[in-house]
C-alpha cells in the first residue's frame, strides 16, 4: 500500500525513540536487523544522534524481511531486551555483530548470549522473546511500514515524508540541516 510517501502513523509513546525530546527534526527508520544496508546506516544514523542530539529524534521500527531467516528473531530479541532497559543497547549489539549471527540456522542462542552480556534477567528475557505482546509489537511496526509505503530496508522518513536513502553521511546531515532550517 502506498501513502503518497508519507508516514502512516506518527510517533508514539510505545515507540524506540532517542534523541530529542522537542525535536525540531524527526527521523524514523524502518529496518531489518540481518538487512547489510540497514547494517551499514547504523553508524551514519548513531552519528546523527549524536550530533544533532539537542534537535533531532530518531525512531526505530521493525521491518523484518521474510528472506532474512533471523531478522524476525533479532527484532523479538531486542524488544525483549527493552523491556528491561536496554533496547538500544541490544539493538547495536545486534548490528555491530551481524556477521556473527546472519547466516546462521537458529541465532536464537547468540541473541540470548547477548541478553547475557548485558546482564538481563534471563529468565524474564525468555519469557518476554517468546510472547504474544512482543510478536505484535513487531507486527504492529511491521503494519505501519506497509501502510507508509515501505518496500525495502532501510526506509526512513524525515519529518513524517519518505525521504531517499542518503549515499553519504554529508549527504544525510544536509538533509537534516535542511529540515532544521525549514521545517
């Protein structure tokens, strides 16, 4: 389904947001954690947080892919992990070791290490990556996506309109510089 490129629902609450909390500029991105381009924005996108911290918030929403056997399981993983605090930081675990774990049968295992390594309840992370909830959360970002006109990883949308995905991060900062400026 298409939107004219524009985003199908804005930011919420439930939402994985960083940054800002008044943002002048919005960027959410849709992704699919074993997608190697969504890898690959993952520096560009962290240095614009960083950067731009005080005037741009970032959104993370799921779009796993169907041909990326693990895709699904890394995003139930990190979900599982934000519900203990830490989404963010099993979400650049997940990206920064994608080769450890994209071609793997099952990565379920690796993910679980992962929950280890940041001192999850083990336990609780288990229960969490296997529930209902979890499942629709990511169904429910999924939903969005295909609503807003998603048909690949990465898609990002700046200030609510699909924007092309930039070649450089000069390229992505004009981007943001130009909607600092104009809105």
């Amino acid at each position: 389904m298409n939107n004219n490129g524009l985003l199908s629902e804005e930011v919420t609450a439930s939402d994985w947001t960083k940054g800002a909390q008044n943002p002048k500029v919005t960027l959410v991105e849709y992704s699919d954690f074993q997608c190697p381009a969504c890898a690959a924005y993952f520096e560009m996108v962290e240095q614009a947080v960083t950067e731009y911290d005080d005037r741009l918030s970032f959104t993370y929403r799921h779009f796993p892919l169907a041909q990326h056997k693990n895709a699904q399981s890394a995003s139930y993983a990190s979900e599982a992990a934000g519900k203990q605090g830490k989404f963010w930081e099993m979400h650049k675990m997940i990206f920064e070791q994608q080769a450890d774990w994209a071609e793997k049968n099952n990565a379920s295992e690796i993910f679980k290490g992962y929950a280890q390594e940041l001192k999850l309840d083990l336990a609780r992370y288990a229960t969490d990556v296997a529930s209902t909830e979890i499942k629709d959360a990511v169904s429910h970002d999924r939903d969005t996506g295909l609503r807003s006109g998603v048909d690949s990883t990465p898609s990002f949308y700046l200030n609510g309109k699909k924007m092309q995905n930039p070649r450089s991060y000069d390229e992505l900062k004009a981007l943001i510089e130009f909607a600092i400026v104009n809105g």
